[in-house]
C-alpha cells in the first residue's frame, strides 16, 4: 500500500515527452488540467498548451520531465509525466509517469499533429528522432519540437443519464467513457467549441439551474456550496455563479481554479450580459467579438430572442465569417503539406503604409476535385463509439480509391478518422448544423462538391441530415425523407402497415395520458421507445403504473417534441438483427444474427451469434425477404440495419436503422465484402 501526501486542490499539469535511443528528448506539448487534484485527468476539462505556467515554471518542468524518462530508463518511445504545483508556494511534485502511449498521448497528438505512436513506433526500431520526418510539413525533421499558435480544449463525455442512480461526484476514479476536443485561437472559442462538440444539446456556456436557489431571495451560500463538490456540469455552475453575482476570486476560493481561467469564464459571462441589456450588435466590430469569444449562433440567437437564421443573416451583412486554419506543428514557420483544419474568428490584417484592412487569412486552399464530405460521429459514450468511426475510416479509403477527395468532419481525439493521414482533408470541428454549414461554403468555392454522407457516423449526423438538405446541401445515398420515415415512430408504423409486416402491438404518446391509455389497452409490460436517440438512451421496459409516470417525465425531457412509442413487451422472444446493404434497387443482405439474450436486453449489450444458430432455414428466408421489401420502399442507398423479434413462426419487427450499425465491424470480418467500402448509390 503506498501512502502519498495530501496534494488536494494543487494545480495538476502533464508533459508528453519523446525520447530516442540517442537521448534526443523532445516535449510535444504541455497540458493543463481546469480541475485541480482530487479529480482523475481523465474526468477534467483540459487544455493544450498550458496557460497559466510562467515560462521558467514550465522550463523547470520541462527539464525534469527529461529527467524522469533518463531516470527510469524509458530508452525510445513516448511518456507522459504528471505533476501537481501548490499554487500558494509553486512546489512542484511529480505524481505519476507512465512509460509508454496513454490517453493523453492520442489527446497530444490530435493537439499538435505529432502522431506520438507512429514515431514511437519507428524509435523502437532504431531510428532517431533526426532521422524521422515530419509528414505535415515534409521539410523538418520529427526532432523539431510542436509549436501551437492556437488554444486546444477537451471536455470528458459522461453518460449518468443512463445510470440515473449512480453518483455524478468526480474522484480520483475515472467516470468519463469518452471525451471530446476543439481548438480554438484563444480559450474562451476553444472552449465554447468544445462545449457543443459534447453532443448532450449545449450551445455554448448555457444557463443551468442551482438547485435551491431562489430569484426572489438571493442566497450566496446556496450558490457556493453547488460549487463545492466536482461535477460533470461544474463550469457550467461556475458560470451561472457569474451570472449571479460572484466574483472570480469568490470562485477561485471554492473551486481552486486558476483565476485566469476563471476571468475567461466571466469575459464570457459579461458578454452575455451585454447581449441580454443591449441586443446584438449590428456592427461587424462587435459581431465579430462575440464570435472571437466563441458563441455559436444558436447561442447568440437565444440570448437575443431571436432565430440562429437571423443571427446567421446579421452576420452574412455585416461579413463576418470564419476562416480556416492549419495544424501544422510549427506555428506558420513552415508551410504544412497535410490539410488538418479548424475554424476561428479573427481581425482582418491592416496595411500600415494604405490603411487599408485586408480580410484575415484563410489557410483553407481548397482543391478542384471531386470531393465528398463525411460527417464523423463526435465522443464515444454508451451505444455510440469506434464501430462507427471503423466505418467512417473505411468510407474514407473507399472513396480514395475511387478516385474522390475524401473530407472528414469529427471531433473526437480517441478515434481513427481525425488522424491527418486517414481522409485527404481533416476539419477538426462539432458537429453542429452552423460549423458543418460553414465548412461546405469553403469547399464548394472550388472544385466540385459532391454532397455529404450521414450514414456512417451513428445517430450524430442523421440529426443533421434535415437541415442540411433545407440548405441546399446534397446527402448522398439514403434521402433525409427515408430516414425521417423510419426515425418518426409515427410514419414508421404506417409504413409497417402498408407492407403487411407484423409488429408488436403499439401506439404513440405525446402526453402522460396517452401513454397511459395506450399501456392499459396493450397491456403491462410495455417497451417505451422515443425517436431519435441511440444506444437504448430513454428506452426501458416498464412493468407499472408508477414506472411509467416516472419514465414519460424523462422521455419527454430526452426526446423533446418526438413522440414516445409505446410497444407491447414479447416475452420469451428471440431477437435478431440484420445488417444489409442497397443500392435502390438490388439489396444484399450481409448477415443474420441471432442474439443470445433474449428481446428486451439491447443489441449492444447482447452477445450474438453469426449464422443464426436455431432459427429455421424459412425464418431466416422470410426475415430476408422482409429486409429487402423494407429497404426497396425505404429506398435505401448504402447501409441499412433491422431489428427483429422472433416467437415461434411469428416474426415482429422491431426497428429499422437507415445507416450504419454498430455490429458492421463484426459482419465486415466475415469472408465476403466489406460494407463500408461500397460505394453508396
């Protein structure tokens, strides 16, 4: 048992350091953890380079982070080294050291554009590091140090909703299943960015409530004992503290961030106090300020009381527009070979000797290929992860055999598809109708600009797919109409109908009355399914009154203005999913899969078996023949995933994916052609 001293509430910081057999060490970067110790890096927000290190504080931890790897003997390779620093006296301790790639090197790497695993990789070998390449700008070697001329922020992706029970309090045991990454040229946009790449519905630094307080008779201790216990919404807290009257050393006090992290919070508060007193302005100067800080025009628009439209038309007037940056590990000293993108707001560039102001630099340079955009599909949580980004990646090198510019829009740090080298063009951006909007203006300046495919990256981009389409971007392969139909438990049913296939016996809910009528007349147990969401997030089988009363107030609140479908629970039923593949007009059926648990347990949590292992030859035939008939009226073009349950000769269906599914990776193994790699129609 080790038996450590107390470092609570010290400054937490990380160093990724590569070493080769020549003792040639270099730091890729630093890192900088928001929360202070108590809190598992894993579970805090934190940001690249460090900001609030003096440059002789970060030399000395440069030198001994060089130190620990010569100490421990880490020969070649990547390392990560953390320490703790007591604000009060500047103490430095080390912490912890791994001797090897971790969860900060992928973050590093992603960071900077330095791919830490593949040098580390060659060092093992024997090279050295001036011997080694560097593939974004093609003229410095691999010993030159990163330079980062740009803010990089990650946020931790929870998943409590779906364990309503279990405690949100952060530890020193790690409770995040995924994280999410964007950069920004300074912390405030880098952080906001990174707020809505999080895919949990935020727009930025939104408002939340504190519980216990009331308006009417302000209390300080109820705001600041919600500021206490580390959190997943804690910076939202702290925001919300801001906006109700606590000062930035108030804050600091209780939740030991740095004060200058805290000032950038308030800068962000302010200015939405601004916009609440004054309204938007309408001048491009102030504008483009709000956007410098990072505010989407969602947010902007909710401040305002108006629509993201019309903040979108106020700024398309007065012209302010993003542009486009480049990764390229040397802070424009060199010119970078690899387009890895991200967008920014900035001041345009003044001639001294004309006066004049030219528009700020775009390091966009679009290409005049044929090209095709991929929409990725942001953090890993539960029911959503790597077997989407599998299929994305595979997409990618299909479409780059073919002959097309493969560009890939994602922005999680953990994933395939955002290295450099995986599609032509990386735009390291959320996943968010206004960026995504942005990002096909460019590409459609130059070259032609084929469309974009949402089927690859899960639920993520089928909630873009719509308002895409309604602004004039083409979706290549399946139509949003198609998707809508088999997403809308409405339009789904009478689809079902239409075909004569068979279905539990259902309804549709948009009220705690109606859910309740409907249970009553079909019968408890009863599966309740809202639109839209994936990995099961809101469904559950309820055996009573109670349970119901208690899931409609959850679902609604989940699933919005969707309706929730009410299905009658199959017992002692066999599940079945099917993976199939359409180009319009013929349809492949890729595999049939038998689940070992029985329905009711989610696919994703269910083992399964490939062929079906006690399914008769005619059941499996008639599930084909049910598949395709389902994929030719949904007009399917690409990947298709249906859900069956099978009791005795009857067969249910369940639901239809109009899109990739998490078990292609699986049916892709099998000896016949990759799915992913077809091309979609």
């Amino acid at each position: 048992m080790l038996v450590e001293e107390s470092v609570l509430g010290w400054k937490e910081y990380e160093m990724e350091v590569v070493r080769d057999r020549a003792d040639n060490c270099i730091i890729i970067c630093s890192i900088e953890n928001l929360d202070p110790m108590g809190v598992h890096t894993g579970d805090s927000i934190t940001v690249a380079p460090a900001l609030t290190l003096t440059d002789k504080e970060y030399q000395v931890m440069r030198n001994a982070s060089i130190a620990v790897l010569r100490e421990i003997g880490v020969e070649t390779g990547g390392s990560n080294v953390q320490f703790a620093v007591n604000p009060k006296t500047g103490r430095l301790v080390v912490i912890e050291m791994n001797p090897r790639v971790s969860r900060s090197s992928a973050l590093a790497s992603k960071a900077t554009g330095f791919p830490i695993a593949k040098i580390a990789a060659k060092l093992a070998v024997g090279y050295t590091l001036d011997e080694l390449d560097n593939d974004i700008t093609g003229v410095t070697p691999a010993s030159f140090e990163p330079t980062i001329d740009y803010v990089v922020t990650k946020v931790p992706r929870f998943t409590f909703e779906k364990f309503p029970h279990t405690s949100a309090l952060l530890t020193t045991s790690m409770k995040s299943v995924g994280e999410a990454m964007a950069i920004g040229r300074s912390f405030p946009e880098s952080l906001q960015k990174a707020l809505r790449s999080m895919e949990t519905g935020l727009t930025g630094l939104d408002d939340v409530k504190i519980d216990g307080y009331d308006p009417e008779q302000p209390d300080e201790n109820t705001i600041s004992a919600s500021l206490v216990q580390p959190s997943p919404d804690r910076l939202l807290r702290i925001a919300q503290a801001f906006r109700l009257g606590m000062t930035v050393d108030q804050v600091a006090a209780i939740t030991k961030y740095d004060p200058w992290i805290l000032g950038q919070i308030k800068r962000i508060t302010d200015a939405e106090a601004d916009i609440l007193a004054k309204g938007l302005p309408s001048e491009s100067a102030g504008l483009l300020g709000l956007k410098k800080l990072g505010f989407s025009d969602e947010r902007l628009a909710h401040l305002a009381s108006t629509t993201p439209k019309d903040v979108a038309a106020l700024r398309d007037r007065a012209g302010v527009c993003p542009v486009f940056k480049r990764i390229d590990t040397c802070a424009g000293e060199f010119d970078a070979q690899t387009p890895y993108l991200y967008s920014a707001y900035e001041n345009g560039i003044s001639n001294i000797l004309t006066g004049e102001t030219l528009p700020a630099e775009d390091e966009a340079d679009v290409s005049d290929r044929r090209k095709v955009m991929i929409l990725g599909g942001g953090p890993n949580r539960i029911g959503q992860g790597i077997e989407f980004d599998y299929c994305c990646c595979h997409a990618c090198f299909a479409l780059s055999d073919a002959g097309y510019e493969t560009i890939m829009v994602n922005c999680n740090p953990e994933t395939v598809s955002t290295d450099y080298d995986t599609s032509d063009r990386l735009y390291f951006e959320p996943l968010t109708l206004e960026t995504v909007l942005d990002i096909v203006r460019t590409e459609q300046a130059k070259g032609d600009f084929l469309g974009v495919i949402v089927q690859f990256g899960g639920q993520t981009p089928l909630k873009l797919a719509k308002g895409l389409e309604q602004a004039g971007v083409p979706i290549l392969g399946t139509s949003t109409d198609a998707i809508d139909r088999a997403e809308d438990r409405d339009r789904f049913a009478e689809m079902l109908t239409d075909l004569g296939l068979k279905q539990p016996p259902n309804g549709l809910a948009r009220t705690r009355e109606e859910a309740v009528c409907i249970a009553e007349r079909i019968g408890f147990p009863v599966l309740l399914r809202p639109s839209y969401v994936l990995g099961g997030r809101a469904m559950e089988i309820v055996y009573d009154h109670t349970q119901l009363d208690r899931y409609i107030r959850e679902a609604v609140r989940v699933s919005g203005d969707s309706p929730v479908l009410v299905d009658g629970y199959l017992r002692d039923a066999i599940e079945v999913d099917v993976d199939a593949l359409s180009d319009g007009t013929d349809v492949y059926v890729a595999g049939v899969m038998e689940h070992i648990e029985e329905a009711g347990i989610h696919s994703g949590d269910s083992a399964c078996s490939l062929p079906p292992y006690s399914l008769n030859d005619d059941i499996i035939a008639e599930i084909g023949r049910q598949t395709r008939a389902l994929a030719l009226e949904l007009g399917v073009k690409g990947l298709m995933n249906v859900q069956f349950a099978v009791r005795g000769t009857d067969i249910f269906l369940i639901e239809v994916n109009p899109r990739a599914s998490r078990t292609v990776p699986f049916v892709a193994k099998l000896p016949a052609f990759p799915s992913p790699r077809s091309r979609p129609a």
